[in-house]
C-alpha cells in the first residue's frame, strides 16, 4: 500500500509538497502507484486547519474563503493515459474526532433567503455526530470524500476558464481563476489554476453522498498518470449540502485505482459515473421507515408560474422544510444546517409540467438526538 500522509497540525500552505488547492496539469505528483495498488490518502478537513474543535463564530468569520479545498496529492496511476476510464474504489473513509458546518452571508443555496453567519462544531463519536449549537439533533455518519479528482489537461483549463467567465459576465456565479492563497504558489499554475469549489468532467468538488466505502468512481483520465487528488471529507450530508457545507472533517480515505483502457474515448465517456453493490448508509436513514417531508413547485414568491423550473421547486420544498423545523422548536440557521447535513432533496417528477416537483425528506431519527 502506498501512503500520502499529511501533519495535521499543519495547513496546506506549511505542508505544500503533500497537496494543493487548484487543479492545474503542472502540479506534480507526491507518489506514483500502479494500477490495483491501494493507496491511502491522509485529508484535512476543507477549512485548511483555519479551525478546531474550541473554534468560535469569531473565528469562522476570520477564515480566508480562498484557501478551500486543501487536496491531498496528487498520486500518478502507472500506465494511465488520455482516453482511459480510471476506476477509484472508495475502500475506506475513517472520520476524524471533530467536524464543524457553517453558514456564511451571501453563500450556500439560500444566500438571498440568509445574511446571518452560524457555526456548529460537531463531535464525532460511535458513528453519530452531534453539536452543543444544534440540541436535540443527531446525525448518523455515512462518511465520504467530498473531492475527488483527476487532472484536467491544458486545453480543459483554457476552455472551462473561459466558459465560466463567460458565465461570470452574465451576472452568474462562478469562481474564477485567482492566485491569491494558491497551492502551488509558483507561476502559471497559481494564476490559471482552476477554482477547486465547482465540479467539473474532472470529477472534483461532487459532494455525492452515496461516494462511501464500496462506491466506485469513473473518470475520464485528460494527462497522463491521470494525477488523482481527494479531500474535502464529510461525516454526512443531506443530498444537496445547501447551506454550502457539510459535516466537515478530516480523514483517511483508502482508495484502489483500476485502468479501464481507451474506453473513455471509445465510449465518448465526458461526465464521472458511479456504481456500487452495497448499500451506501444504513437503511433506516437512506430509505428512512420514519420521516417527515416537504413538497415544492416552481412558483416564485410573487405567485407567477416558473414553469418546469427544477431551481425554484427546490427552493420552495427547502423553505417549507425549514418553517416545518421552525415549528418543531429551531432557530431559521438551525434549521438551515440541519437542511445541509441531513435533508435528503428528491426530485419527484419532471412530467407533470409545468408543475415539477421537489421533495425535501428529514429522517424523525435525526431529530432525536
């Protein structure tokens, strides 16, 4: 088994030959492994050791937004090449002792809905994580790493800069290349390095749930050695993640890496995929017997019909879901984390135009902590 471990006591910028925190083709591997190797990747937690487990709302608002995901690797898969199908198997995610979720203005799904900052601080102990700032939650662990990735290649940093500038001046959301904390701080990769906080076909910052121990990742391999990085882990998440974060935590996540190759390119595969055989959590909280639910459509705050708009539908069945919590006794930023840690969103039909629905589903278990 090959290893990359890492000095927690450390942040990324102090540790800089384990990791980085921009995805660019020039970053050099840390270790090289052949194909059906396991290799274990030792991660911090994505506020990049900014915070602990004594860690106050003080200090969360000093934080440097800039210097997530700190990305453990990244590891060169022997024999990997352009057009391959890298398989990573997820063979172990072990959590960390402390985890924390935040809420910040202007940031998360919700960001016109909350301009309020909030911090939990959650201890993981026997599988559950619970918080002194949210009482009377428990929130079962299904650990799983929240990034993981390939290299993109040259031309995929030209072309997807480029598209998401041109998002950017339309007036949406993107983060755009910037050197300011960037891991590598050496030139060009500092300044074309892509931002690690949207996904892309490289795989990256996912957030998918069901990517726990068992699953199995396929990415299409851009460089050669394919450069595989991982980080960002989560103790649990609702599907969604809404109010930008997560249980966070450290962790060491053991993964197996499998060439598929040329089926990439011969299957015209772009996107990741995933399959597994197992269940991804427990039952009883990923098809929960006990839950309580809310329903959302596409009709904006004004009454007008957005028509087949998944976006609004998701929003209403979230602001239900948090009123619902509301009258069970929470505060709005309470129930907004639990909402992100713990709400599963389902898309419940995209047939019945124009009225789609979005369902927001609540394990009871979760709530009686």
């Amino acid at each position: 088994m090959k290893e990359i471990r890492i000095d927690r006591s450390k942040a990324l910028h102090e540790e800089p030959s384990k990791g980085h925190n921009r995805f660019h083709p020039d970053i050099p591997p840390v270790i090289e492994a052949d194909a059906g190797e396991e290799v274990l990747f030792q991660t911090r937690a994505a506020c990049d050791n900014q915070l602990n487990k004594h860690s106050t709302l003080e200090s969360f608002l000093r934080n440097d937004p800039r210097r997530p995901h700190p990305l453990t690797g990244p590891a060169y898969v022997k024999g990997a090449e352009p057009g391959d199908l890298l398989e990573i198997e997820i063979l172990d995610v072990v959590p960390g002792d402390w985890a924390f979720t935040g809420i910040r203005k202007g940031r998360g799904y919700l960001r016109d809905y909350f301009d309020e900052t909030f911090l939990a601080i959650w201890t993981l102990e026997d599988g559950w994580a619970t918080s002194a700032q949210m009482p009377g939650v428990r929130v079962p662990g299904a650990p799983f790493p929240g990034v993981v990735a390939v290299a993109p290649s040259r031309e995929q940093v030209a072309a997807w800069t480029k598209r998401e500038a041109a998002l950017a001046a339309q007036g949406g959301v993107a983060a755009l290349p910037d050197p300011v904390s960037a891991i590598p701080n050496v030139e060009p990769i500092a300044s074309e390095g892509l931002r690690t906080m949207p996904p892309r076909e490289n795989g990256g910052n996912m957030d998918v749930k069901q990517l726990t121990k068992g699953a199995r990742l396929f990415l299409p391999v851009s460089v050669p050695g394919a450069l595989v990085s991982i980080g960002d882990a989560h103790f649990a998440q609702g599907d969604g993640e809404v109010c930008l974060q997560a249980v966070e935590m450290d962790s060491d996540t053991l993964v197996r890496f499998t060439l598929h190759k040329g089926e990439a390119a011969r299957k015209g595969v772009k996107w990741p995929r995933m399959a597994r055989t197992t269940h991804f959590t427990d039952p009883r909280y990923g098809m929960p017997q006990r839950f309580i639910a809310t329903m959302g459509m596409p009709i904006r705050p004004d009454g007008s019909n957005a028509g087949e708009d998944l976006n609004w539908a998701c929003k209403n069945a979230l602001l239900q879901m948090i009123d619902l919590l509301c009258e069970r006794g929470f505060s709005r930023l309470q129930a907004y984390v639990i909402c992100s840690v713990a709400v599963d969103l389902k898309i419940s039909q995209v047939v019945d135009a124009p009225n789609f629905i979005v369902s927001a589903v609540l394990p009871e278990e979760v709530l009686e902590g």
